[in-house]
C-alpha cells in the first residue's frame, strides 16, 4: 500500500509544477536558477560577456615601471650620492617592484636602497651635531634643557616670570567671566578662579557692580550671566561658557584668554601673552615667546648671523 501512495504521488509531482496557476504566473521568482531557467541578470551578464583581459582593458591602468636589477644600474656609492629628488622615485620604484614580485632578489634590491638611505639620514644627523658643536650660537640647549634638573628650572623661572607679571599689571587689566547658571563646566572654572586670585591678588568685582556695568574700580574679575547680558555676550563673542575675557581698562582692547573650560596656569599664561600683546610688546608672531627669550632662539624675528 505504502509502495502505491509513493508512486502516485511521484506522477503528480510534474503536474503540481506545470499547473496553469503556476506556469501563467509571471514573477521574478517563479523563474531562474532553481526553475533550470536563467534570469534577465545571467542573459545580461552573457550579451555583455568579454573576455577577462578586455576588462582588463577598460580599466586603463598604469602600465608598472620595472626597474632592472639594482646592481646593473647604481652602485651602493652612487646611491649615496645621489640627490633626494632623484632618490625618492628611485626608492619607490622599487620597493613596488619588490611589494609586486616578492622574490629574494627584488627585495634584497630594496633593502640595498633602504640601507642607503638610512646611511645617507645617519651623516645629516652626525653634521647637524657636529655644527651645534662648532657653532654653539645654534644650539638651544642652554635655553631648551633636556635634562630633569634643567626642564624644572625652566618651568620655574617662567613660572616666576608670569606671576610677576600679572600681579604688577592688576591695576590696568581685568578679566570679565561669563557665566551661567545652569552650566556644569562653571562650578570647576570657579574653583580655577579662586585659585588664580590666590596666587595673583586679584579680587572679584561685588554682584552690584557687575550689574552696573563693567565696574573695575576696586577689583579685576568680573562675573556676568549671560542670561542677563545677552549683548556683551554677543559683542566679545562668548558662544558657551565658561568665557573669559582679558580687558585693557583704559582701551577697548580684549582677547579671550579662557573660551571654555581653563585651568589656572594655561589663564595665567594666556593673560600673560595677552598682556604683553596689547601693550605692544610682541607681535602675533612672537605670541606664546617668553620676554626672558627675546633675542634667543625662541624669538622668531631674532637673527643671528652664523659666526
């Protein structure tokens, strides 16, 4: 019985598949590989057959320079003498070669230029020292120390030097604090205030006097919310807070010393600069150069002639 109902079902197979309600519907699916059809894609893909090297072809890629073995056309002495415009090609060349056809050969090529070039890199190092060693005007470590001992007392004495300062420039700059209520950057900005005005001298401005308007009498640290001074904010361009300003009090001068989040030695370094900016002791160029640099190597528009 089993062996009937087998083969009864086996005959209607054809039929399920040939049925008008399958052979009249016309949709991608009931079509195509698993139909022993092809779809529009694969005839597609056979008008448009070419051959691989045709496709090839149509890319139009560069045709490689191969060099020829490096022995034939340099000599490690050559190589060393040559100039880096000519050098550098020469390098790539190749080191393509060896990337595209990677036998011992091609790479030990490569390895050869290499060798030269760090040999060649090898000697500009050892003249530069030579000539920091025979014209010690050249040298900065003096004003640049390496050493441990030495980049302390460096910071040190700059670290002097701004403090000083900014404690004897109190009476003709102030700094103007913009503020808001709701922002959470202004409560750390704040503790970095009080730290400065610790180490400074400088005293804040009572909230009457800032409501008053930019009030400098008796105090140099000015705090405003920008909520309730939307056009000084527009006017020295303060787009969030934290925003300090650096004023000039008797001009209209000022620069943002502290536009965002500032700690307390990057403000005094940055109302340093300003400082010496607006009181016309140093250009743009020379802007972050300490005055103890002038004239040295730092200072950009100094000249010395080689002895």
């Amino acid at each position: 019985m089993n062996m009937i109902a087998l083969l009864l079902t086996l005959l209607a197979l054809p039929a399920m598949f040939t049925s008008p309600a399958w052979a009249g519907k016309e949709c991608e699916y009931c079509r195509g590989f698993y139909w022993h059809e092809t779809t529009a894609s694969d005839e597609k893909q056979k008008d448009d057959g070419k051959s691989r090297e045709d496709k090839r072809k149509a890319l139009n890629l560069p045709t490689p320079a191969v060099p020829p073995p490096l022995k034939e056309v340099y000599t490690k002495e050559e190589l060393m003498k040559m100039h880096p415009d000519q050098f550098e090609p020469l390098a790539r060349m190749y080191m393509r070669k060896a990337v595209g056809e990677r036998s011992p050969q091609n790479v030990k090529d490569y390895q050869d230029v290499q060798d030269a070039a760090r040999k060649m890199g090898v000697q500009f190092g050892n003249v530069w020292q030579y000539n920091l060693q025979t014209n010690p005007e050249m040298s900065l470590d003096q004003e640049y120390p390496v050493s441990m001992e030495g980049i302390n007392e460096r910071l040190s004495s700059r670290d002097q030097e701004v403090a000083e300062r900014i404690a004897r420039e109190r009476e003709d700059f102030a700094l103007l604090y913009f503020y808001s209520p709701t922002c959470g950057y202004c409560k750390f900005q704040d503790e970095y205030l009080i730290q400065f005005m610790q180490a400074f001298n400088w005293r804040l401005c009572p909230e009457t006097a800032a409501n008053g308007g930019l009030q400098t009498d008796n105090c140099e640290i000015i705090k405003m919310d920008v909520q309730k001074w939307p056009a000084l904010k527009l006017r020295y361009k303060a787009q969030s807070t934290p925003f300090i300003v650096l004023l000039h009090k008797n001009s209209s001068f000022s620069i943002a010393v502290g536009p965002g989040l500032t700690t307390m030695t990057d403000l005094a370094y940055n109302i340093y600069r300003g400082i010496r900016l607006m009181k016309g002791e140093i250009t743009p160029e020379q802007y972050t150069m300490m005055e103890s640099e002038r004239g040295k190597g730092f200072d950009p528009t100094a000249s010395k002639p080689p002895q």
